[in-house]
C-alpha cells in the first residue's frame, strides 16, 4: 500500500443536514496542501463496532445490472477475492482508526466492525416525487432496518436532491429513531447516506475522473470500470461516505477541521486514487487490457472498481492501494 508524504485534501462546501450535525457531504476535485492549524484527530467519540448490515434503499429507475455493481460493492468490503489489489484491503484500512482510538483513550475494546450486505427495498414509482429536500432523505432512510445498521439511500439519474451538483455528491448522517417513527423503550441513534447518480446533471463533479472536469485542470476522462459513468461515480462517493459513515458516525469521531464540515476518512483525499497523484490527475491505475477501464481494485464476480484514498492516522498521510 502506498502512501503519500504530503496530504492533499479538497476545500470542498460541505452541507450541514438538520437532522444531526455530523452530517458530511461528498463533493468533488481541488486538492491542495493541508492547513496545519486543523489536525486530523480523533474527538472521542463512538465509532460503529459489532455486526452491522449495509442496507440499500433504490430510489427510481435503476436497471438490474446497475443494482449488481452496488451490490458487489458492499459484498466486496468482507470478501478477499484471487488476487491483489481487492476492496476488502481497501476497507480493512479503516481498522487503524479503531486500533488509534483504543490508544488515545479510555473507551474499551468492542466487538470489531463486521460489515454485511442487507436488504434492498426498491422504490421505483417515485413514491416521495422527482424533487426531494433533506426531510424526504430521512424518511427513506428510516425505511431499511435500523439497529447495526447503516441505511443508504441511492437516488436515481433523473431525480434532483437539494444541493445536489452544487455542493455535495452525497451526504452521511444520523437520525434519532422516535424523530422517525415511534419506538418501544430508549430511542437510538441510526447511521445513513445518501448518494445520487449524477451521470445526467453533473459528471464532471460527481463522476470525476470518468467525466471531464467541469474546472481546474482538463485531461482525458477515464473509461469506467463498470462501463457505466454514472454507477462507477456512485461507487466513489459511496465509498467515501462509507468511510466516513464508520470512523465518524455521530460527529465526535475522527476528522479533520470544524465539526459542521468536517474532512473525514476519504473526504482528507479527495482526488486521490493512486500513487503520484495531483490536482486533475487521479494517479497511477491500474488499467485492463481487455476494456482500457481504469480501476485500483477488484471485487467478488470479478468486479472492478476505482476507490478513494483513505487518510492514515498513523502516517497522516493519504494511502491508496496501487
């Protein structure tokens, strides 16, 4: 695993949900040197630990085969597939938090993290409409399972989100459970995302490097690993807010900078996906011979992928896997 002796990270306008202010938005390109003045740190709070189901809300028109790179993709995270890179490497970066965070504090051990793939509800009559705000965001997320859980929230092409392609890709949270729908006993606090596909709004922020760059520095685009530009742009921002979700639940984990916009796990790395990366170039990839696709990493059903760099709070430095 590689790692880079300078951190860049993007300036990126990050959303504060009202829902919970540990609400982090995913946003596209720019990367420069780090303010020194704002550490990376850990601010003792919880991280998600035990068993816990990655459940996905489609929302819209997705086809089957759209649905299976998703998918993959959660499978991917606990399953080693032949060969090197794989996405289960990738995740298992994550564990230098949680092994940081025993060392920083007085909080016990607990279970390790175990992520699963869990149910798939599918909206695909526009139940809520084609224009949602944050409000419609939390009540599809409260429609998959809500304890060890995180809920994710996948909207389609044609559906426009507040905010969306102007200031954020896509956004991870929590909710209080009685805020959502009653509850018997003490009401909890659940983990969620929301990502959209911005493959006919705003690719070159969101679909960064397999579109052309709306500013900054113009190259040629990438070919998507999943030959689809916009589901391989959802693969990015999931995965970043993913990391995120987990190192930084409830806004008192591990980020970077003020609270209400933090840069977290990937968000730290922005625009870094291989070693010898810099603003408008994702790195060195890995490239196959067969689709010229650009890709850092491999899947179950021999899926490939192309996943952010994740800040390392043991080298605080940004790592990526080729």
């Amino acid at each position: 695993m590689a790692s880079f002796t300078a951190l860049l990270f993007h300036l990126a306008v990050f959303l504060l949900l009202v829902a919970h202010p540990s609400a982090a938005a995913r946003q596209l390109p720019h990367s420069s040197t780090p303010d020194s003045s704002f550490p990376f740190q850990y601010h003792d709070g919880p991280l998600l630990t035990g068993k816990v189901s990655v459940n996905l809300i489609w929302y819209g028109s997705f086809t089957p085969s759209q649905r299976a790179v998703v998918t993959d993709f959660v499978s991917s995270l606990s399953k080693s597939p032949a060969g090197q890179p794989t996405v289960a490497t990738w995740w298992k970066a994550t564990q230098k938090y949680y092994d940081a965070a025993l060392k920083s504090s007085s909080r016990k051990a607990s279970p390790p993290l175990v992520l699963s793939a869990g149910a798939q509800i599918l909206d695909e009559d526009y139940s809520l409409g084609k224009s949602l705000q944050d409000r419609h965001l939390h009540e599809l997320a409260a429609r998959g399972g809500q304890r060890d859980a995180v809920n994710v929230v996948l909207t389609a092409s044609d559906v426009t989100v507040a905010g969306f392609c102007t200031s954020r890709c896509g956004t991870h949270g929590s909710l209080l459970s009685s805020k959502i729908a009653p509850v018997k006993g003490k009401s909890y606090k659940f983990a969620y995302i929301w990502v959209g596909n911005s493959e006919s709004t705003c690719p070159g922020k969101c679909a960064w490097p397999f579109h052309q760059p709306i500013y900054g520095p113009q190259a040629q685009p990438l070919v998507a690993p999943n030959n689809d530009v916009g589901l391989d742009g959802i693969i990015i921002n999931l995965a970043s807010l993913l990391a995120g979700t987990v190192t930084n639940p409830f806004n008192n984990g591990y980020y970077q900078g003020p609270a209400e916009a933090p840069l977290e796990a990937a968000t730290a790395c922005t625009g870094v996906y291989g070693s010898g990366a810099y603003p408008g170039y994702a790195g060195n990839l890995l490239v196959d011979a067969a689709t010229g696709a650009s890709y850092n990493a491999v899947g179950v059903n021999g899926r490939k992928y192309l996943l952010p760099a994740l800040f390392d709070p043991s080298t605080s430095s940004c790592s990526t896997l080729v």
